[in-house]
C-alpha cells in the first residue's frame, strides 16, 4: 500500500509539474526576434528622403539623419542620368541635412565641402545648360581629372589668318588692322573679326583659352564683328548655336574653367554672318 501511494503521489507531482510549467509558459515574455539582413538594409535605406525637380534649373530637397553620402549621390545621379562620381575621402562620409527647393549647386554643397559640375553650354542662348557630371570631393583633395570631358573624337588642325600674304606683309600689319584678334584678360576674353570664317575664329579662341577645338562639319559660317571683355559663355553664345562649350565649375569657389570647344553640324546648313 505504501508503494502504490509513493507511486501515485509521483505521478501527480509529475503531472502537477507539467501543467505548472505548460500554464507559466502561456505568461512568459515573448522572444525578441532579430530582422533578417535584408530587414535591415531596408530600413536604413529609409533614413533619407529625396526630392528633385524634373527640369532645370533643378530644385533638391533632402532630409536625410546620418545618411551614406554614397546612397544618395547615386540617387542623384539616376535621376539627372549622369555620372556621380565621390573621391575616396567622401565615400566614406555620412550627412545629416534637411533642406528644401534649393538649387541642385547649393544642395551639392551640403553633401561635400568641394564640389563640381561639368556643364555642355550651347551656343543657342535658349537651350539650359547640359549637366554632364558631377564630383563630391573633400577639402585638399585633388580635382578630378578633365581629361573625359578635354578628349574629343579628333582635335582639329587649321592654318588660320590671311593664307594668301607673306609673312612679313603679315607682320607689318598695325594691330587695329588685323582681320582677326582675340585677346584674353582678367576682364574676359575680346574678339575683332572682320568676315573672318567661323572655323578660324574658334581656332584662335582656343588657342588664346588653351583648351583643344574639334571640328566636327566644315562650317561656311562667317563672323564678322567684335566683342569686347565676354566671358567665354557670352561669346560662345554671341557667335553660333552650333557651337558646344564643355566647361567645370568648382562650386566651392564658383570658378568655371573651360575644358573644350566643339563644332557640330547645324539644324541647317545655310551659311550665316555675325554682325
């Protein structure tokens, strides 16, 4: 009788120890449960907001808490469909910004202390400004390199001036004479042309800004005037629409630099003289 009673108490406890453990199991705290990778890379890629006009001149707003500069650089660069390009230094920066409807130049300024752009300026005034590329740089870093923009299909070669005078007849020849003269100085860059072809002018420009000149069509277009203390974006613009700037600004400094100049064929191909 003992035995069955040890017996029978033993399989109550057993059983009272069970439904103890099955009824604090119901109150028990839940398990924290960890985000799958890819949970996380979600959510920190909503720790920035993006807004970009449609057309230019471009209008940003950003909010953004501790964000990788290099996520949105390449947001910018999707929806302006350029190359973003970021120097080593700022590939490893984050940004807390919060701006709104400001310039695309001002908000770049924000992402890096020293910025640029390279722009395609044509020679039509009512065509924007083309952006090709933009660059975040950190202070005292090198710039980046021209040479993408500065290479062309193929620079072109011309002799310019009065072909058919000799040299010394040429040299002779006082200054308020000459057919064509380009003079460059602090207050910009001045032209004297007088029925002088279109080709040679760029030619000489180029020449006097040192940067290379393509020709792409053998233009008849004539250039006859003068222009006195432009700078390049105004001269450009006062010769042909069918000319192509290529330029950089460093928005740090709001320095623009040439980098090249290019003829392209025209909507049409008549013959056109610059007064």
């Amino acid at each position: 009788m003992q035995l069955k009673f040890a017996q029978g108490w033993l399989v109550s406890a057993l059983c009272g120890g069970a439904l103890l453990s099955a009824a604090l199991s119901l109150f028990a705290a839940p398990q924290r449960k960890t985000l799958p990778a890819g949970a996380k890379t979600v959510a920190a890629k909503v720790a920035w907001k993006l807004k970009l006009s449609n057309e230019p001149p471009y209008l940003v707003s950003l909010k953004a808490e501790k964000a990788p500069v290099t996520e949105i650089a390449a947001a910018l660069g999707r929806r302006l469909n350029i190359p973003a390009l970021l120097s080593p230094v700022i590939r490893q920066q984050r940004v807390t910004v919060d701006i709104s409807d400001a310039p695309l130049e001002s908000a770049l300024l924000r992402l890096a202390p020293q910025p640029y752009i390279d722009y395609e300026l044509s020679g039509d005034p009512a065509v924007q400004p083309k952006l090709i590329s933009l660059y975040l740089h950190a202070l005292n870093e090198p710039p980046p390199s021209a040479l993408p923009i500065v290479k062309g299909d193929a620079e072109s070669i011309l002799i310019e001036g009065d072909t058919e005078e000799g040299m010394a007849e040429g040299a002779e020849k006082k200054k308020e004479e000459e057919p064509l003269r380009v003079t460059l100085d602090k207050n910009g860059i001045s032209l004297r042309a007088k029925q002088q072809p279109l080709v040679v002018v760029l030619h000489e420009i180029a020449l006097k800004v040192d940067i290379p000149f393509e020709m792409k069509y053998e233009s008849s277009e004539v250039v006859d005037g003068e222009f006195n203390s432009y700078t390049m974006e105004q001269l450009v613009r006062s010769l042909s629409p069918n000319i192509r700037l290529y330029q950089r600004t460093d928005l740090s400094t709001s320095e623009t630099r040439p980098l090249r100049l290019v003829l392209v064929p025209p909507a049409n191909a008549q013959p056109t003289t610059k007064m």
